[in-house]
C-alpha cells in the first residue's frame, strides 16, 4: 500500500497544539492596565486576532476581507443588463420583420412597417404591443419569443434562484409545475400564520418541489429568509435604478408575470415575505459601478450578497453597544468568506467561553469583570515582564525555590500547630501514623483491604490481621490524623511589613504613567506572595484621599479625576500597617508624579491648596519623621521632573535617610522590585 502525506486544508489542523487561554488574559493584561475595561480589552483582542495563531483571523482581518468583497461586487457591472438585452432583441426582432415586409409593394405591408414605426420607445410597452402582432417573418417571430423566454427566465430567477435554468427550454408543464409550487408555497405561509404548520408539511412539500431550491432549507423559516432575502434584493435593484429605467422595468416584469399566469401568486408571496420579515432593507439603494451589463437574476445576486456583507460588516465591527460574538451570522460569513472564516470565528468564541470557563473573567450585571484568579495571573505576568528587564548579569538570578520556607532546619521536629509555616517532616508524620494503627491493606486492583492490629508485622509474606497476606503486589497505604502530623523546627526567618504607595491623581493619566503604576503595584503583590509569604504587604493608592487597595482591585482600578496628592493620610495609613506588625522589618516605597498638595484635617475631611500650603508640607513631613522613628525607610520614585517635587523628595531622603529613584515609566516596575529585593537580602 501506498500513503501520500500532504499539507491539511479541511479546516483547521487537528494536530495543532491548543490554544493557551492564559495568553489571550495577558494579552487583555496591556489594555486593562491602561485603563480598560476588561469588556473593551476582550473585544480588541478578538479584533486583533489571538497571539501566537498567525493562520486564524482576527476580526479585523474578517472585516478587511468583506470590505474587498463588497468592492469588487460594486465593480463587477451595471444593473440594467436585463433593459439592455431586452431592447436589442427587440431591436433585432422588428428588423428581421422589417426586412420581410420591404420587398412586398402591398398596402397591407406599408400598414404593417406604419404599426411597427408607430411602436412606442418604452420596452415594455412595445412588447405588449407586439404580443398580439402577426409576424410574417419566421426568424423574427422566433426573436421576440427568445425574448419572452430571456424575460420569464430572468423574472423568476431574480426572485427563485436557480429558476433560470429551470426554464432554460420552457413548457406548459415546466410553467404549470413552477405555478403549482408557488400555489402550495404560500398555501404553507397561509398555514402557518394561523399556527398549523409542521415540520412535516415543509417536508411534503420539499419532496414535491425540493430541486427548485438549490440552497436545500431546512425548515420553513430557512426557506423564508432564503426567499426574503431576495425579494429584498430585487426591491434594491429597482430602487436603485434611474425613474425611467425603473418604470421600465417594473412594466416588463408585470407584464411577463400576467403572461405566465403568476401576478396574483407573487404578489401574495411578497406580501406575506415584506410581513414576516420587514428589518430588510427593502427600498435602500445601491450603487453598482462595473462595465458589463448583468441580467436581471445575476443584479439580483449581487445585490443580495452586497447586503449580507453589509449587515455582516457592522456585526465585524462589534462597536456598538451589547455588541457580542454570538450577533455575527455563522451562515453569512460561510456565504461571504468561507468555511474557514467559520472555524477562525468559532475560535474566537472559544476564546470567550474559556476565559469564563476557566474563572478567568465573570459576568456579572450583564458587566464581564476580572476575578481574583485573573488579577493573580496578571501580577505573575507583570512580576515576569520585570524579572525579564533586570540586567541578569548584575542583578543576579531572582527564582527562588525555597519559597515558603521559614529559615534553615535545625535537625529537629514537634507537633505541626494551625498557622505553622514550617516544612512537614514526612518520615516523623509517617511513622506516627502506623503506630497510631493507620495502615490499610488493599489488593492490587484497590479497595478498602484489612487493618494492621497491633503488634503485626507489614512485610512480604507477613500476616495481617484475620489471615490477609501484605504483598504479592498488594496495596498497602497509611491513614492520617491531625495529630499525625510533625513540621520540621527551623531558625527564624526575619519578615517585612512592606507598604507600596501609589499616587492616584489625575496627573499621573496625563503624564502616561498610570499603567506602569498599576503594573508595578501587582508586580509587587505578586512577588510578595509567591516568593516571601511570611510578609506583610498593603498598597496604598492617594489622591485627596488615600485607601487601601485590595489585590482584587488593583487590575480594574482607574485614576481619580479629583484635586488633590494627599501623601499625608497615605503614610498615616502605612503606619498604622507597620504598627499592626512591630516583629516585622518596615518597607515603605513611594511612587508618585508630584508634591503634596492636600492634607488630612481634624475633622476627617481633606484640605486641598496649590501651591501646597506650609501645613500640607508641615504635616506631611511629620509623618515621614514618624516613620524615621518606626526605623522604616521610605524609598520614592518620583515620575516627573518638577523642580518643588525634587526639592520635596530631597528633604524627604534628608530627614529619613531613603533613597530617591526617577525612572522612567517603562522601568519603574524593575526599579521598585529591584529595590524591594535589595532591601529584603540586607534584612
């Protein structure tokens, strides 16, 4: 046997890896940082596409392929083929009769070519007045009924697709047969508006005239979209024709439908389509400006899919309010760009239910809003972008496995206590659980076995309680109690009560510096956490006022648009931290863009002046000497270059003897956990 291995084109790659959805969270990450909603980060991600997936489409892709495709059906021709055709067959018809009559010197000849003089210029009208007419010559008597044949042809298919070659060699039958399916069709319609249609009566009726409908329904309300779509299309078409053109028109159509005996059945058609589906654009115009002239059917189709494109271009867009994934039509885009468009969209939306699934996002309120587990996965994120900034060769190598511990062993165990953070002595928790009769005996496959009994041995061969033999591959497995369990006695490991202040006021959203003061403050918690978890840490987040932050927040948190940079009740608040903690080492780290200019009074409430007043500054350098006193030194990053900010934060490093930092924006976050570690490994 044979086997040829190429490249796989039916959708996409089974065998490619899946999508990391924690990906796509730091890709939002950026955005959310910024200010963002986690609402409007979700939707530029999907417009983007998502990272890492260069063969799926994003959004915008989709839409700059429909706005092609709109192009070049604007450009494929001209509406007014079917107008055009039409009249040079006639034009050719009543040449043919005319060069029949010249040679014959009779009265009756020179009355006939007076009729055909006296023809009026209007299409339709010529031809209904021809429709009686006797032609003598045969060659122009076949014309004009190829005429009749290219209008009934084009009629029908411009609101039955598919209905054109149907009739390409029409009979009595073939009319008959298209008259009786428009009989049973609005019959159906009639029936279901008094709500007793079934599926099985679509059914009858698609065994009886399925072959006229190419696209293959499902059901009623397919066949109806299907139908309505095109009668929708072919009003455009009309509309969007010049006055005469359109009059014109509209008599030949009449004119060929009272002929084939169907009037009175489309009328009823498009009067109970225009009922059930009246959100079409039935009379909006369009403008088609190609060269080549299209039949009446083919102006109808392009017409139709130019809708589609356009009702799927604004659902692309997703800019309007509530605008959600599931408003785009799976159908449109396999009409417009393909199967494969379909599997990019589903992608996209995999994405979407994945980020909820997983916990990542949660909608609340009909409010999409980040979870616990998501501000999580973005300070590991920005604790990573840091890391990846710091020079490794200077700074040194900061993954720390030791994480947790709480000192060097000291050889020794006792009983394991709530709260204890030591590591568990497992020999000593083992032990202590087979002397307490903890060991189960099961057989290989599992299952609850016999219980060890005191004073029997556990070994190949050995007897277990009634008779049951440990080993020949049996399971043996020791139950835990609480007072089992031993931890390992270490050293004391020294701890840091570690406060991030972070200004809030709205200059730092002026200044770009707000996103970097977010991602350094979840750098920092996220540090903090997984690296030294027997510290204490709080951020403080001060504009008029100063609050703690909670780690929960700190991702969605947005500047205040309030005067004020009250740094006064934000150290008050970091010292009453360190209070709480008077074991632990005291780290205080400022970031901020100005001077004080607000301060806490007695009453509770916040005095704003600027310049600052002398008791702003007063105040606020009280409680940086109050930190002096708590031995906590007070680091500031100062993120602009303000000649009273400078001449504040050098007083500040004068009374307390900190250090001050100006780094720019993109660095801050590699300067206060630089800073943090340096000040951890002198403790």
């Amino acid at each position: 046997m044979a086997f040829r291995y190429g490249e796989y084109h039916d959708g996409p790659d089974p065998l490619a890896p899946p999508y990391d959805v924690r990906a796509a969270l730091d890709e939002m990450g950026d955005a959310i940082l910024s200010g963002s909603t986690p609402v409007h980060a979700l939707r530029d991600l999907l417009k983007r596409g998502l990272p890492g997936t260069q063969e799926r489409r994003g959004l915008d892709d989709m839409l700059r392929e429909v706005r092609k495709r709109r192009r070049d059906l604007r450009e494929r021709g001209r509406l007014d083929g079917t107008l055009e055709r039409a009249r040079a067959l006639l034009d050719k018809a009543i040449g043919q009769e005319r060069a029949e009559l010249f040679p014959d010197p009779s009265d009756e000849a020179r009355l006939r070519e007076a009729g055909l003089d006296a023809l009026p210029e209007d299409t339709a009208s010529a031809i209904q007045e021809l429709s009686t007419y006797d032609w003598r010559s045969a060659a122009a008597r076949q014309t004009f009924e190829e005429l009749r044949d290219l209008l009934r042809r084009e009629v029908l298919d411009s609101q039955f697709k598919g209905l054109r070659d149907a009739l390409a060699n029409p009979d009595p039958q073939a009319m008959e047969r298209i008259r009786q399916m428009m009989s049973d069709l609005n019959d159906m319609l009639d029936k279901d508006a008094r709500g007793e249609h079934t599926q099985a009566d679509f059914d009858a009726f698609m065994a009886r005239h399925g072959d006229l409908f190419p696209e293959k329904p499902r059901n009623l309300e397919e066949l109806v979209d299907i139908l309505a779509r095109r009668a929708a299309a072919t009003q455009r078409m009309l509309a969007s024709m010049t006055p005469r053109q359109r009059e014109e028109l509209s008599n030949l159509i009449n004119q060929t439908l009272d002929q084939a005996g169907l009037s009175d059945q489309m009328r009823r058609l498009g009067e109970a389509l225009y009922a059930r589906r009246p959100d079409l654009a039935w009379n909006a115009p369009e403008r088609l400006t190609g060269e080549e002239p299209l039949g009446m059917g083919d102006a109808v189709t392009a017409l139709e899919e130019l809708a589609d494109l356009t009702q799927l271009e604004t659902a692309l867009r997703q800019d309007y309010p509530g605008a959600r994934l599931d408003d785009i039509d799976e159908a449109a885009v396999r009409r417009a760009l393909g199967r494969s468009a379909v599997d990019d969209l589903e992608a996209l939306k995999r994405i979407e239910r994945e980020l909820e699934e997983q916990g990542y996002l949660l909608r609340r309120r009909g409010k999409l809003e980040l979870t616990p587990k998501a501000v999580r996965r973005l300070g590991e994120t920005a604790l990573r972008r840091v890391f990846s900034s710091l020079d490794a060769g200077r700074r040194g190598d900061h993954d720390q496995h030791d994480a947790g511990s709480a000192g060097e062993l000291t050889g020794s165990s006792r009983p394991w206590r709530f709260g204890d953070e030591q590591p568990i002595d497992v020999v000593r928790t083992l032990v202590n659980g087979v002397r307490g009769g903890g060991v189960a005996v099961g057989s290989p496959r599992g299952g609850d076995g016999a219980r060890v009994g005191d004073g029997a041995r556990v070994g190949d061969g050995a007897r277990v309680g009634d008779g049951a033999r440990v080993g020949d591959g049996a399971r043996v497995g020791v139950r835990l109690s609480v007072d089992d369990f031993e931890v390992a006695e270490t050293e004391r490991r020294s701890a840091a009560a570690v406060c991030l202040l972070v200004d809030l006021s709205y200059s730092m959203a002026l200044r770009g510096t707000w996103a970097a003061a977010k991602q350094t403050a979840l750098a920092l918690q996220a540090l903090v956490a997984s690296k030294f978890p027997q510290d204490a840490v709080q951020i403080i987040g001060f504009s008029n006022y100063a609050r703690v932050l909670q780690p929960d927040e700190l991702a969605g948190l947005d500047w205040d648009m309030v005067q004020g940079t009250n740094l006064h009740h934000a150290l008050l608040i970091a010292g009453r931290h360190l209070d709480r903690h008077p074991d632990f080492e005291p780290v205080v780290l400022v970031v901020t863009d100005g001077e004080p200019t607000a301060h806490l009074m007695r009453n509770g409430r916040s005095a704003f002046e600027w310049p600052p007043s002398h008791e702003t500054l007063e105040l606020t350098l009280a409680e940086v000497d109050k930190m002096t006193r708590r031995r906590a030194t007070i680091n500031v990053f100062m993120l602009a270059a303000d000649d009273r900010l400078k001449e504040f934060v050098d007083e500040v490093a004068r009374r307390n003897g900190g250090r001050v930092f100006s780094p720019s924006a993109e660095r801050l976050g590699e300067y206060v956990v630089s800073d943090f570690l340096r000040l951890r490994r002198a403790r």
